[in-house]
C-alpha cells in the first residue's frame, strides 16, 4: 500500500539557519502531495501541495519540489525563524483511492532556538 | 469561503461515560468528512471517514462510532468511554472529485479520561 517516510525528529536549529526535512513516499497511482504544519495545540494547517513531478510548492519561505525519479518532497527553507517551531507532516493522495486514501507521515518536530 | 467548527475544544470525561463530539462544515457541499486521533507526540490515525449523508467507513475497530446525519455534519460517539480513548480528536474535510484536492482541518478536541 501506500507509504510516506519521514526524518526523525526532534530537529533542533538555531534562527536562521536553513531547514531540510526529508520526506519519501511509495504509492501505487500518480499521487499528490503535500505538506501540512500543526503549530502546538492546534489542528493541522495546509502548508504547500504539488500535483505533478517537478512542480514545486511554496509558501511562506517554505518550499518542497516533486521529484518523482527518487520518490521525494523534501521541504525546505532558507532561514528558519523561532515561530517556525511547530510538528510538520508531508502527506500524499492517491488517484486510485480518493474517498479514502490520504496517507499522512509520522510527522517530524522542529525547534528553533533564538 | 470554507469554513469547519470542532467542538468542544476541551473535555474531561470519567472512564464508562459517554462521548459525543460535533464537526461541522460551512460553505461547501458533500464534502468527504474525516475523523482523527493523535496521541500525544504522535502521528494521526484515521478512524472514520464518509463520503455521503450516512455513509461511514471505519478504520480502527473500536469503541468509537461515527455518524453523518446531515451533509455537512459530522459527529463521533461512544456508548462507554476507555482511558485509552485519551488524546486529540481532530475533523477534517475535501471537496472536490480528484486526488489534488488538500485536506482542511478543524482546531481539534483534547479529550482526556479519568
């Protein structure tokens, strides 16, 4: 079935400093997907989506590309700031399995120090 | 524009009592509904998912039921509640009819078991 990896966290970064989280991903159709944020206490925000291979999603600094030759969308972000700390999840959904199919990582926790 | 209400936000409930938590979805219709749990420091975990007015599939087999009476209400139940039905319930929904579309989440339930 299908299947989304992510790196282990904690991630722990100072401000400023440049963020990769990686994400891989197994699925049976042509999937898209995408990256969700969950701030502390709260429910899960889209961050960014990418429907096809190559396209890259950004927003708010963040940015992730869908490489379908290594099966990845790795997110990114050139100076993290301590409002950034917060649980990220990189997620996919499948063609084949719409209704139901929404496959979400184990998520990964980033701190950012000041 | 869209919007989705969880509530309540909180709730401390005696093991064997009964559960009853209320989702609801505005300015969309036939939206694909979603329940989640999250324990603490966790992933999600889908329990429920519905497609239509009375529709539910459940994931997990459990103590928890789902129920959609109308099309943009969602609601999950329990006759008696476990301790391990502690954590945080979170509402979801999709509209459209393809995979690019992004799952859209309320500001969850925490719910905890004495």
């Amino acid at each position: 079935g299908d299947s989304v990896t992510q790196m282990e966290g904690p991630v722990t970064l100072s401000e400023e400093a440049f963020l990769t989280i990686n994400c891989t991903y197994t699925a049976t159709g042509y999937p898209s997907l995408f990256w969700y944020v969950q701030y502390p206490g709260e429910g899960l925000q889209l961050l960014l989506k990418a429907t096809k291979a190559d396209d890259k999603g950004s927003n708010k600094g963040f940015e992730a590309t869908y490489r379908k030759e290594t099966t990845s969308f790795h997110l990114e972000k050139g100076s993290v700031q301590v409002s950034d700390s917060a649980v990220y999840f990189c997620a996919l959904s499948d063609e084949w399995n719409y209704g139901q199919n929404f496959v979400f990582g184990p998520g990964t926790r980033l701190s950012v120090l000041p | 524009s869209q919007t989705i209400h969880q509530w309540p936000a909180t709730l401390v409930q005696p093991v064997g009592s009964p559960l009853s938590l209320e989702c609801t979805v505005e300015g969309t219709s036939n939206p694909n509904l979603y329940w989640y749990r999250q324990a603490a420091g966790r992933g999600l975990q889908l329990l429920f998912y519905s497609v239509g007015i009375g529709q539910i599939s459940s994931e997990v087999p459990q103590n928890l039921s789902a129920s959609r009476p109308q099309d943009r209400q969602f609601i999950l139940s329990s006759k008696k509640l476990l301790l391990s039905d502690s954590g945080f319930y979170l509402c979801a929904w999709r509209g459209g009819s393809n995979s690019n579309q992004p799952q859209h989440f309320g500001d969850g339930t925490r719910l905890s078991i004495l």
